[in-house]
C-alpha cells in the first residue's frame, strides 16, 4: 500500500471577473481541482489498504474570496469540499484526510 498523498500542485492569475478569460477559469481548475481529484482518486485504493492519509494543500483563500483572484478561490474552495467529503467516505475505514490552508500570517 501507500502510505500518504500529498496533492501540493496549484496555479494562480490575477484579473477581476469581468476580464477573466473562461480558459482561464478551466485552466486553473484542470490543474487546483481537478488533479486533485483525479490524483486522489488514482491512487486512493492503494491508501485505503494501508489505512494512510491524505494531504490536500488549499489556501486560506479556499475560505473566503479575494478581489481579482476569483479562479484560485473557486479551485480551493472546490479542494476544502471535496476534501470534507472524502474525510467523511474514508474515515470508517481508517484513512485520514486532511487540509493545509497556507497563507498570510505573522508567526
């Protein structure tokens, strides 16, 4: 089996909504969201028969919305639910998933 997963890989842009291209959005998700997912899912069997873990890295803008980055937060807020959801699947059957919310703060 596998022990951990890591799923570490993101891309960002800037641009308020209104000039935001929608390649731009699906480009964002395709890589934030959707590797995520399609990652974790690939290798989750292997977990599962290890009773390991998963660690998804969102942001703290996974929470709230900020002005002009409006494809990165709707990606990690995608990560903070699908992550909710698979901590809810996987922990009858021992296996941890968990959230990393980088951001801005004064250590």
């Amino acid at each position: 089996g596998l022990w951990g997963l890591v799923n570490n890989a993101g891309i960002s842009t800037f641009g308020e909504v209104e000039f935001t291209s929608m390649d731009t959005y699906m480009e964002v998700a395709e890589v934030n969201l959707w590797g995520t997912v399609r990652t974790t899912k690939a290798f989750l069997p292997l977990i599962r028969r290890s009773k390991g873990r998963v660690v998804n890295i969102s942001s703290m803008m996974g929470r709230m919305g900020s002005p002009a980055r409006s494809p990165y937060c709707i990606t990690k807020f995608g990560v903070e639910a699908f992550s909710d959801c698979l901590r809810y699947e996987m922990q009858p059957q021992g296996v941890m998933v968990s959230i990393v919310e980088p951001g801005n703060f004064i250590a």
